[in-house]
C-alpha cells in the first residue's frame, strides 16, 4: 500500500518524545479507532468481529489471514492495544497502527520497492491456490497481518523488530515492505527483503527519517549486527545471501566500504531506482528533506545537492530545529506547496501536479504515535488520528491506556455520516478540493483550532492523572473522560469546518447564476 513514512528520535524533537508516524493510502478505505483487550473478546465484538474471533477462547488464539490464508498460533499473554482497522472486513484487519498498553507504538506498513535479483533470490511467498489434484499452499504474512501478530506481544520497540523478524523467518511475506516501531527511548525500522530476508536499524536519537515507498536505509554496519546488535540487526545469514546471489552492485564488487566489510548502502543492493520512483517516490523526499534541512543542504536552483529526482536522498537527516507533532503533521498534508510542482497553485507552471502529493485524496488513516517522558506512566502513550485526506483533515491527540474509545472515532460503519470523523473528515476534504482557494483559510484555521484545544486538554489531564498517584480507578476514568472532551471538540470544531467549506463550494458551484436582483 503506497504510503509515507516519518520516524523521529528523541534527541531529534521539541519534548523529548519519540515520534513515528504513516499515512495509510490504500484506496478510500473507511476507517476506525478502537481499543482492543484480548482478555475482553465479548465487548470487542461489537467494534470488530474478527479481533474478537481471533481473541475468542473458542478460537483457541489462531490467527488466520483472509488474503494469504496462513494460520498462525497466537502467545496467550497479549495485552491491550489500540487499532485503526478496516470498517470492511473482507479483506482482513488491516489494523494500521496502534500503541500498547506497555507504551510501544507501531505502525505497519510502509509498502517499499525492491528489485528483479533480490525477488529472484529469495522469492516473495504468495499464496497457492488449490486447483485439481493440487493442495493450497498459504501464502506468508502482509500488512493485513503484522500488527496484530506482533504489537500485542512486545514490551519495546528491540522486541517489535525481533518478534516481527522470527515471523518473517519462518512464515515469510508475500510483498515487500518497512515497519517503524517505539517505545520511550528508542525508535526501530525494520525493511523486508525478498521472501523471508530482513535488516533493521535503530533511528538516532538526534535524527528524522523520511521513508517515501523505497527502500529507504542508505547506510548499514555489518559488524554491529553479527556483533553486539546495538543499532542494527539483520538475517543471519545476510552476508551469504549477498554475495551467493551477486547483489552486491557496488563498482568494486562489495557493497560496503572499508576493510572490514562493515558498512555498506542497501538500498544499492536491495532497493530500486527506476523512472517511477522519480515521479512517485523521490519528490516526496525532497520535499520533506528541503524542510528539516532547509539550511544544511542545497535543495533548490542550478547548485542543488538534491532534486526531486534524486536518488541518493538521505534516509535520515539531524533536523536544523527540534521538530514537533505539527511538523509531521504539515510534512504528512504536504502538496509541494511553495515549488512549481503544487497541484492547487493558481500560476501555470508547467510542473503542477507532476509529483505525487504526500497527502493524497485516498488515504484512510494517518496515525503519530507518540510515545512521550516525564508524564505518568498510564499517559506516556499519546496517538494523533487523521482520517481521509491529510491536506484538508484535521489532526485529533487521543490518550491509548484505555480499554475503550469515543464513539466518535470507533462508531464508524460504510454509510456516509457526519457523526463519526472519518467521514465528516472525508466530506470536508472532497468539498475543500474543488474550491481550494476559497477554503484553504478555513481549513487552517481548522486545523490549528483542533491542534491548540487538542493540546490543552492533554496539559489539563496529564495533570490531573499526575495528582491521582496510584489510583488506577480513577486514572482510568480520567483518561476516559479526557477522550470523550477530545473526541466532542472534534466534532464541534470539524461541524463549524464543514458548515463553512459547503458554503463556499456552494457559491462556486457551476451552475451558478446571479441577475444582480437584490
């Protein structure tokens, strides 16, 4: 699924906290938030039908993927974790993102390019259907999958990457694709490559990733991996799988440099640089690259160190300033605005709307999880939640310690409505489109309305959860009470966005007619 990805370590933003974040851009798919309690089957039932069976005594905890039919026996100690599942059940969960009761956030997945030789050497693990005499073969694991086999289970981030990789191992994967997770300190990407193969990477802390549907990590240290494992990790027999199968495209014939064979660029090895990726991948690096670093580098005019068509972007950038949730936010709603190539510039440029926008019309879900220090333990899990076009939606924060979700966010079924977000969000993200000139000051305002009173709130109950001590009854209400004032500004600020974003697409309406006759 074509998405965009954005990690930042601790050191790297404006509080402290570690931030990873996706938008979800599958094809207008109707999402939800819910919280999801494996010991709790009976009520999750009634938000999704799946998890429940899936979590059900009588399921005796076996997963089993609607796409690639592959059966997978779940641990029994999964803890509570929330999810932005598919409204839609028929093609599987598709849970997106979430964060644990044990403060670990993930998001999954980021759909990544590969290469003809990589795809040879270690094929991607489809299913098989039965046809005559023939069994099926189940297929391995994809993004419909992952979330729900891993984040129940791990307590950091280092055990997101281990769990995820032992399943690749053994069941493998039928596409190719990177994986974030965090916890309070650390934040891991993770990149499959080919069938069952994988490497993974800790972001530094000072540092922010960009990751725009390739392969993304630019730089990797082999000796740290099959050593002490502190920053990297990778398939055990990586090494081998290299140098067996001639991937190493490096002039000299090795893809690392130094005498050691440590560190080396995969994305030289197991990544691609196409025409494509010019057009739908490098520009949205660029762009996000030409706004953390708009002093370290040169991004535009005759002297550029980097254009949109660049494929040596790098990975991970140490910002020129602390970054914040309303900077991942602004990168993730991004349209090229201020350059040649923005789809809503009134001039002719000649290179408008060439590039593939970050924020597109058919995303889903767009989660921040946000895994943050110096607040209670039961608070240290924040996700901010944008449903539908992130250009035009606005961004709402939600405490994850919960068991249960406003219905504002969870109640969300496949007719139109404006009493759950993610459709009033659809329909004032369809309307702002065609009259974007006129809407666009309303839709920031919005915006900014929804982020600052969002904010507010939160200062509000970290406080008031940091005065309950060790109640957990009442810091379980607390949180509770705090989603449901969230959840109702939301949905009064995004009433007053859509009464003002209808009027003004009402006055443009084409067949519009005015005599003068007052």
């Amino acid at each position: 699924m074509s998405c965009t990805t954005i990690l930042a370590g601790k050191n790297a933003t404006n509080d402290g906290s570690t931030l990873i974040s996706r938008t979800d851009d599958g094809f207008f798919d109707v999402k939800k938030l819910i919280a999801v309690d494996p010991a709790k089957p009976g009520p999750l039932a009634r938000q999704n039908k799946l998890l429940a069976k899936i979590y059900s005594a009588y399921g005796k905890n076996k997963y089993k993927s609607v796409i690639s039919h592959v059966e997978i026996e779940l641990p029994k100690d999964g803890m509570r974790w929330t999810a932005s599942p598919s409204v839609d059940p028929k093609n599987g969960i598709w849970a997106a993102t979430g964060i644990n009761a044990a403060n670990v956030g993930m998001t999954a997945t980021e759909t990544i390019t590969s290469n003809p030789r990589v795809l040879a050497a270690d094929p991607l693990v489809e299913l098989v259907k039965a046809e005559g005499n023939r069994k099926e073969v189940p297929g391995g694991i994809g993004e419909e999958d992952i979330v729900v086999l891993v984040l129940p289970y791990i307590k950091s981030a280092r055990e997101g990457v281990e769990r995820l990789a032992s399943l690749l191992e053994k069941y493998g994967t039928y596409e190719s694709n990177g994986i974030g997770f965090n916890d309070e300190n650390e934040v891991w990407w993770l990149e499959t490559i080919g069938g069952h193969h994988w490497m993974a990477r800790r972001v530094p802390d000072d540092t922010v990733v960009i990751n725009p549907n390739q392969f993304g990590m630019d730089t990797f240290d082999m000796n740290d991996a099959f050593g002490e494992r502190k920053d990297f990790m990778c398939s055990a027999d990586l090494r081998e799988f290299i140098s067996d199968n001639r991937l190493d495209l490096n002039q000299y014939g090795r893809a690392w440099t130094g005498e050691d064979d440590s560190v080396f660029n995969p994305r030289d090895v197991f990544g691609s640089h196409t025409d494509m990726d010019h057009v739908y991948n490098t520009p949205r690096a660029w762009f996000m690259g030409r706004y953390l670093a708009p002093y370290s580098y040169r991004w535009d005019g005759p002297l550029a160190e980097f254009s949109p068509e660049s494929d040596n972007i790098p990975w991970s950038f140490v910002p020129d300033r602390k970054v914040a949730v309303e900077d991942i936010k602004y990168l993730l709603s991004a349209h090229y605005q201020g350059t040649p190539y923005d789809p809503y510039t009134n001039r002719d440029t000649g290179s408008r709307g060439m590039y593939r926008s970050i924020g597109i019309n058919r995303t889903g879900v767009t989660g921040i999880c946000q895994i943050r220090s110096g607040v209670p333990e039961a608070v240290k899990g924040v996700e901010w939640i944008c449903y539908g076009s992130t250009t035009f939606s606005c961004l709402l924060p939600v405490y994850t310690n919960t068991g249960v979700m406003p219905a504002y966010l969870a109640d969300v079924t496949l007719d139109a409505s404006t009493e759950n977000l993610y459709w009033a969000s659809r329909m004032i993200g369809a309307m702002a489109d065609h009259s974007y000139a006129a809407c666009v000051q309303h839709i920031e305002r919005y915006h900014n309305s929804v982020m600052a009173k969002g904010r507010r709130l939160l200062i509000e109950y970290d406080q008031k959860i940091a005065q309950a001590g060790s109640d957990a009854e009442k810091i379980d209400s607390l949180i509770r009470e705090a989603n449901e004032k969230l959840a109702a500004m939301a949905k009064k600020e995004t009433a007053k966005a859509l009464n003002r974003v209808l009027e003004e697409s009402s006055k443009s309406m084409k067949n519009g007619y005015n005599l003068a006759d007052n």
